[in-house]
C-alpha cells in the first residue's frame, strides 16, 4: 500500500519562497510521474505541476510557469514543489499524487492519479 506524505507548507509573506516535499512509500517510485494539485477553500482541486518518472520533462499551469518548479529525487522517493514570487492566489492546501502507471501523457487530469498524499497547507499573506 503506497503512501505519500506532504511537508514544507506553512505562512509565507506575499513574494516568498517555499519548498514542498513529499515522500512516498513502496519500490517502484521512479516507475511513475507525479503531480501536485492545489485546492483552495471552497473550491475543487486543481492542477499545480507534475514530473514525469525519469524526471526528464514537467508540466505546469499557466498560472505558475515561471514561479514554481516541480523536481524529484528517486533515490529518495521524494518529489518536490519549489515556488518563489508567492501571492495570496497561491494560498491553498498542496497535495502531491502519484500518476496511473500509464503512457497515456493526462498529466493534468485528476482522474489519472490513483494516489494522494493528505495535503500541506500553503498561506501566503499579502
């Protein structure tokens, strides 16, 4: 059974940085991409950035290019989220997820993510 366990979220002033991580359980990490969601209060979850297994290509929401980087250390079992020049528009609680081990390249889309780590709340302060 995989488990994935978010860190790093926390209160950030308005132009910040911050570095999410997050950890996952089980021998075949590398095997699959992984993403990071965001769902702000009252909204639904929605795409941040996602990392294939290999680490060699990324993805991003408009919003976000440029500010965040998604990365990964297999030898860890970890993924990252990096973001810098934070905004309040940025305040939500950050889940990252492990892709279906899939070809298909849906990085976007929820419903190609079959595990999800239980969030880390993000607030940035204007």
């Amino acid at each position: 059974q995989v488990q994935l366990v978010e860190s790093g979220g926390g209160l950030v002033q308005a132009g910040g940085s911050l570095r999410l991580s997050c950890t996952a359980s089980g021998r075949t990490f590398s095997r699959y991409a992984m993403g990071w969601f965001r769902q702000a209060p009252g909204e639904e979850r929605v795409f941040v950035a996602a990392v294939t297994g290999d680490g060699g290509s990324s993805y991003y929401e408009d919003s976000v290019k440029g500010r965040f980087s998604i990365s990964r250390d297999n030898a860890k079992n970890s993924v990252y989220l990096q973001m810098s020049s934070l905004t309040p528009e940025d305040t939500a609680v950050y889940y990252c997820a492990r892709k279906i081990d899939s070809p298909m390249p849906y990085y976007t889309s929820q419903m190609w993510y079959d595990v999800w780590g239980q969030g880390t709340q993000v607030t940035v302060s204007s």
